[in-house]
C-alpha cells in the first residue's frame, strides 16, 4: 500500500487559522466599539433637561392658574382644553406615555402650531428630548386628522333643512332657498425648499399653498383641501375635489333633496292593532306625501324580513305573491311563511270579503297635489307569532321596501301610537306603531334621463332640439333597440304584463328619450305673453295614465289662464311661486297615449308680464327646469336657447344708400303718404 501525503491538509489548517483569527480580532473590536459607543451616550449621557419645571407641572400650573393664562397658552378656554383632550383620548385613541399624560401631549402640539414654537424650544419649555417632541406631535396630529373628518364636515349631510340665515332673512328668502354655503380659496405662506419653490410662488411672489374651503352660514367649516401649489388655479383645486372620492366633498345626495318638493317621501305606517295569545293584528298603511310625483302601474310591491319564524294567517286589502313553504303546518295552512314576503295591492273589483279600506286600486297612489283622496293604501294581516310589548323592539321586521324603482327605505323606528276616530266623538289608539320613511332618487332609479325638453320662440327661425344622446345613443349598447316609423316589434320581444324592469320600446331618434317636452314662445302682447307646452310620447306601446308635468320658471306667479291642463302652483312661498304642476283634465286627455297621430297633448298658457322682471333677452323666457311624472328632463344649454335677432349696424347705411338711389319724385311719393 502507498502511503499518504498529509502536508496539503496540515497547511490549509493552519491558513484557515490565521484567517479565523483575524476575523475574531476585528469582530471583538467593532463589538467593544459598539458597547462603548452605546454606554457613553445612554448609560454615562449627561442629563440635559434638568429643570425643576418639568412640562407636566407646567401644564398643571396653566390650567390651575388665572383663566387668562389659559387663553393665552392653548388659544382656548379651560373648559374647551379639557373637552379637547377627552375627546382626543376617548373617540380618536390618543394615549398618554408612562411619563407624559394628554394634557401635556396636547399643549405642546398647540405650542407649535399656535404660538408657532421650534422644536428646541418645545424641548426646553417641556424639558423632553427631541425625538420625543418629534413622536408625539406625529401622535397628535393622526389623531387630530381623524377627529378632523367628523367635525369639518355638514350638520346636514342631505342638506334638507334651509338655514335660518336665508329662511329668516326677507332679502334672501326665498331666492337663496336652496343655497348650502360658501366656497372660496385662499394662499398661506409655506417655507418650503429652494428647489421645489418655483410651483408655489404665485402672483404674490412667495410661496405659498392654495387652500380650498367651504363653511355653512354658522361660520362651520364643511370642507378643507390644502396642499395645492400656490400657481394652481381654483378650478383646477374645486374640479379635482368633487371628483376625488377619498377626500369626501360633502355633495348634496343627488335627486335624495328636490329642491321642488323638499318634504316628500313615501311614509309606512306599522300599526299593532290587538294582541292574542299566538297571533297579532296589524294594520299597514302606505303614504303618498310627494308633491308631484306618483305611483303608476303596475304600483307598490312592498316587502320586508321577518325577525323570527313569523307567518301570514290572514290578509286583507293585499295578498302576498308567493306562500312560500308551509310544510311544517297541519290542517289549515298560513297565507304566507316566506322570510321576506311580497305584499301587493289587490287589483280593482276584488270581492268584496277581501277588501280594506284604501285598498284595491293595483298599487297606484296619486300625488297630493293632484288627487289627495287616492295618496294612501292600506292593508290588514293576522300574524303568527309571540308578540309582547315589553320587548316590541325585538319584533320590528328589517330591510323594508316598496318595490319601486329609485325609492330606498330607512329602519323601523318606533313613534307615537296612532289614533283613529270610530265616530265623531270617540278616538282609539293602536297599542304600538312604527314608521318607515322610503326617500326616491332619479340616480338610483336609472342612469339615463327619461325625457328631454326642446324649445322655440316667434322671433327666431331656429328650433332648438333635445341634446343629442339625451336618454341614450342610437346603436349603443348602453341604449335599448328603437324601431323606425312604422315598424312593430316582434311578438317575442313584448312584455307579458306591466313590468318595470322592461327598457321602453322608442322611436329611433337623435335624443332616445320616451317623451319628449316642446316649449314654444307662441306670441308677445302689450301686457302679456304666451306660450304653448306640446308633449310628445315617443314610446310605442306605452300610454301614460294620470300623467302630470312641473315646471320651473319664475313668472309662474303671474300666470293668468291655462287652456286645457289642470293647474296648480306646487310651493309657494308668501305671493311668491315660481313652480307649477300641470295634468290632464278626466275623460279628455289625462291619458297620453302611445307614438302616434294622438300621441300628444298640448296646452297654452297666458302669463302676465311682471315689470321690472319679463324679458326675452338671455333666455329669460324659457323654463329652469322641468320634470314628466316625477323624472326630471334633460334641458338644453343656455347658451343655444332662442336667441333674439341681432341689429345689424349697416341698417342705417343701407337705408340711406337706397333713399339716395330713388328718384326725386319716388321721395315726393313716399312723403306725402307718410
């Protein structure tokens, strides 16, 4: 056997050593490095802030000192600073350290922004390093940001109640009425890095932030947006803000307020009526308190969710769509055992054991202003189910509905009993009721308008037509089929009853839109002036039963006559009304009828010119605003309304060049007939 040659190994052993050793070496010396470096400047560091008046004992002086102290260093009263702090530790988790409480946290975030304090001399008032100064600002500040998107915000989220400031005031009543606040911009001075200056320096020459906000007629402010260079236009900052959905512009709900019926809604009552052992009576009611806008066919589908295992036994004035499964009953089974059931109106002529009063009209309930006896419904049900007063709340049904398109209802909330009188001297109360309050909104009920207006006047030529794509484009697959003039649909395509969730069947057109409202300055006399409103239903199978149209126009209070429509002004503040709803008169043109030669009613109406306000110039004469059957149409814009004819200035020239061309005896003519 050869023998084996162990001096490679022995080398390489001792190489790896001497390397090994090296590195200890160096690793031993960063460590002691390290370790002397930490104690010199943590363990053996020289106190810095040893004053006796620490920043607790300043805090605690201040707010046990004179009150004006108390002003002077917070910029609040005590009481507010107090309040303050609370509200920072409670609602918005602002935490005290192990050695600094809130108190003292908050003050020194004051010091900073209000007496505008560097963070040197927070650290020596406060006697803290400024690292802590630092953290507990930032601490602050997240806080104060998130107590900021409760308090910078509106009262009035849906901007239904009109502020005192406007309805108490007679120079702004009621022309300011649907007036929120004020917007506007201003520039702070910024210190910010030579580098970055030159976007902030505006017309001012320094730099600055261009800050957005807006504030009620409280002096609240309801929105702020701050960090815009100070070379950004308003526009630019106020178009970004309502578009931006993190910064939360405070928009009025759209369509959730109309300005024209600012109290509507569809209100349901819940009444108990009497209790049994196993069952329950109640009594619902469904309230129509909308000014102008009804409930049309096939009408109010209302639903909502049991909060047990409750039943139907009986019902009457409705029936339920759907009975649902009853398996776990014998003998007799319940109406209805659906968790949500849908309850409808019965249609008219239903026999008479199954009727309520209020009841059996298809669902339809009429405006207030148009029929106030035909604005409510109402229906009687025997539940099944423990119902005991003392804990009623358990038993509220949730998730309510009425089934129509655009209306969104809120929760049950108990409210007073209702009274009812059984002959005229002796009333009964219900022994519980709630009340559910359902809101419409355009928005929700559809994304596209679902009429347009055009206009004409006497003293121009040019028809103003819908806008284009009004209700929906041609050929778009946003927009349902249209069918040419004179062409059907296929029997295939037809709706099998009145379904609401069926696109219109429309004549193709430039605007799409079902209806279609004309506004025609027909004529201008001395004292008054007239004008003829045509609607034109493009729809092919559809008649509009009870149809009814508001406009908005500011001589509606001095309307005089109207021919052929049912007038009414729809609010009227003192002799101020610039809101009129117009319908049908019965068994004449209260249906509008389907595409066709009668697929139109019209009306004219005579208005006295009010002076020192009627005018034909910049559109006066035209409406604000006008809605068909609670939809509000798509106007054209101001700037292509009628115009008047301009006077040509060549006119005189032109005379004068003519006068001189006839001869001597023409002139001698045309005088002696003058």
């Amino acid at each position: 056997m050869g023998s084996i040659d162990n001096s490679s190994e022995e080398n390489y052993s001792s190489e790896d050593e001497i390397v090994d050793d090296d590195n200890y070496n160096i690793l031993l010396t960063a460590t002691v490095g390290m370790v002397t470096e930490y104690y010199t400047k943590y363990i053996e560091k020289e106190p810095c802030r040893t004053s006796y008046q620490t920043g607790y004992k300043f805090v605690s002086e201040i707010l046990h000192g004179n009150p004006y102290r108390c002003q002077q260093q917070f910029r609040m009263e005590k009481h507010v600073f107090i309040n303050l702090c609370m509200e920072l530790k409670i609602k918005y988790g602002l935490k005290a350290s192990r050695y600094i409480p809130v108190e003292e946290l908050v003050n020194m975030f004051l010091m900073i922004l209000g007496h505008g304090f560097g963070n040197r001399m927070v650290q020596e008032r406060f006697q803290h390093s400024g690292e802590t100064v630092s953290r507990y600002f930032t601490h602050v500040l997240n806080a104060v940001l998130r107590m900021s998107k409760d308090i910078i915000s509106p009262l009035d989220k849906e901007f239904k109640n009109i502020p005192s400031k406007i309805r108490d005031d007679h120079r702004w009543w009621p022309y300011f009425k649907d007036c929120i606040g004020a917007i506007d911009g201003t520039h702070i001075p910024v210190k910010i890095s030579p580098s970055k200056q030159v976007p902030y320096i505006g017309r001012k020459g320094i730099p600055t932030q261009n800050v957005m906000a807006c504030c009620d007629f409280d002096m609240r402010f309801t929105f702020v947006c701050a960090g815009w260079e100070g070379t950004a236009h308003d526009t630019r900052i106020f178009l970004d803000a309502i578009h931006r959905k993190e910064l939360q512009f405070p928009h009025p709900p759209r369509d959730a307020y109309d300005p024209m019926d600012p109290n509507g809604n569809i209100t349901i009552k819940w009444d108990i009526n009497s209790i049994e052992d196993a069952t329950y009576n109640v009594i619902v009611s469904i309230y129509n308190y909308q000014l102008y806008r009804h409930v049309e066919s096939p009408g109010w589908r209302m639903s909502w969710t049991w909060p047990k295992d409750e039943v139907i036994w009986d019902l009457r004035g409705a029936e339920a769509t759907e009975q649902g499964n009853c398996s776990r009953f014998k003998g007799s089974l319940p109406h209805c055992c659906d968790k949500t059931p849908v309850i409808v109106d019965l249609a008219l002529g239903a026999p008479y054991n199954m009727q309520y009063k209020n009841c059996c009209r298809g669902g339809v309930l009429s405006s207030t202003t148009q029929d106030p006896t035909k604005t409510m419904s109402s229906f009687q049900m025997s539940v099944g189910g423990v119902f005991v007063l003392d804990s009623a709340t358990k038993a509220i049904p949730s998730n309510f509905s009425v089934g129509l398109p655009g209306y969104t209802c809120s929760n049950a909330t108990v409210v007073a009993p209702s009274k009812v009188q059984v002959d005229g001297q002796r009333s009964i109360q219900y022994l519980m009721t709630w009340e559910v309050t359902c809101s419409y909104s355009q928005f929700r009920e559809s994304a596209t308008p679902g009429c347009c207006v055009s206009l004409s006047a006497f003293y121009n030529s040019t028809v103003v037509s819908c806008p284009l794509c009004s209700c929906g484009c041609q050929n778009s697959p946003a927009t349902s089929e249209c069918f040419r003039d004179g062409q059907q649909p296929d029997l295939l395509q037809l709706p099998n009853g009145d379904d609401e969730g069926t696109p219109p069947f429309v004549l193709c057109t430039q605007h799409m839109c079902p209806i279609r409202v004309h506004w025609h300055l027909k004529v201008s006399y001395k004292e008054y002036w007239r004008v003829k409103v045509t609607i034109t239903n493009f729809n092919i199978l559809k008649n509009y039963t009870d149809w009814n149209l508001v406009i908005q126009h500011p001589n509606l209070r001095s309307i005089t006559q109207v021919f052929s429509f049912n007038y009414n002004p729809l609010i009227q503040y003192g002799d101020i009304n610039d809101t009129g709803m117009f319908w049908g008169i019965k068994n004449y043109n209260e249906m509008l009828l389907q595409y066709g030669v009668d697929g139109n009613v019209q009306t004219e109406m005579l208005l006295r010119k009010d002076p020192g306000d009627f005018t034909f110039k910049g559109g006066w004469a035209f409406p604000r605003k006008i809605a068909f059957n609670g939809h509000e149409c798509v106007m054209p814009p101001p700037d292509m309304f009628p115009s008047l004819p301009n006077s040509s200035p060549a006119a005189p020239a032109l005379l004068l060049h003519l006068c001189l061309g006839l001869s001597p005896l023409l002139l001698f003519g045309l005088f002696l007939f003058v």
